[in-house]
C-alpha cells in the first residue's frame, strides 16, 4: 500500500497540515498508523467529513 504524509494529504484536501494531524490522531482517517511523530495516510484515503460543521436542510 502506498502512503501519503500530513502536508501532502493537507494539500489534496485543501485543509491545513494540523487539521490533518488532528484527524489522524482522533482515527477518523481509515488505515492511518504513525512511525516515531510521521503519521501515514493511504494515498486512496477519502478526506473525512468535517464533524465540526452540521448542514441545514431548507424545507
């Protein structure tokens, strides 16, 4: 399996390096492990849906 680093996934997503390292910490990037302080990313990783934000549905 091919791997991706926190900046590189930061910029695929288009969200910063910390909120990536945040999402990696609290496991909601599937496959994710960490080596020393380098967190590894699958490469075919979906970008996680922001649960800080909540969708209003306009009726």
């Amino acid at each position: 399996m091919e791997y991706m680093s926190c900046p590189e996934a930061a910029k695929k997503w288009g969200i910063s390096e910390r909120r990536v390292q945040i999402l990696c910490k609290e496991d909601r990037i599937p496959g994710v492990s960490k080596i020393g302080y380098m967190w590894l990313i699958p490469k075919d990783a979906e970008k996680p849906v922001d649960a800080r934000r909540k969708e209003f549905k306009h009726e």
